[in-house]
C-alpha cells in the first residue's frame, strides 16, 4: 500500500514528466496541449486500480486511500497537480 503512497508523493513532488506508463499504456498528458489536463487526471484516476487497490478507482478512491494511509490530498489538490502539470 505504501508504493501508492509513495507514487502519489513522487507525482506531486518530483512531477508527472518521470511517471511511468500505467497497465494499459495511459500515461500523463504533454505540458502545453489542449488535453493535458484530461489525460493526466485520467492517470491519476487510474494509478490506484494500477496499484492493485480494490475499491480505489478515480480520484476520489485515490484521495480516499491516501487519507486512510495518513497521505492526504483531496479531489481539488489533485486536480491542481495537474493543472500545475500541463502549466510548468
């Protein structure tokens, strides 16, 4: 459970750019295109059923599941990491 954790962290911190693809090929959206936003909220939706965690599917399971491992970051941050994102 703490890699999720851990990817969450990576991906606010370090940033989407060094992500890794997700089981099926989703990956962050390109800084500076029209569907950056779309396509790396996609991704964050999808890194906790990624991760393995039933339950957790889209942002809100994922802001659920880093609130119970003490992680939290709500729906509205998360979207703001990708809108900080698809700006740098």
């Amino acid at each position: 459970m703490r890699k999720l954790t851990a990817a969450a962290f990576a991906v606010g911190a370090v940033g989407l750019a060094a992500a890794p693809a997700l089981a099926g090929g989703s990956q962050p959206g390109t800084p500076g295109e029209p569907r950056c936003h779309g396509q790396t909220v996609a991704y964050l939706a999808q890194l906790a059923g990624s991760a393995g965690i039933s339950g957790a599917n889209g942002l809100g399971g994922l802001a659920r599941y880093l609130a119970a491992n003490g992680d939290s970051l709500s729906v509205p941050q998360l979207q703001q990491i990708a809108d900080q994102y698809c700006t740098s």
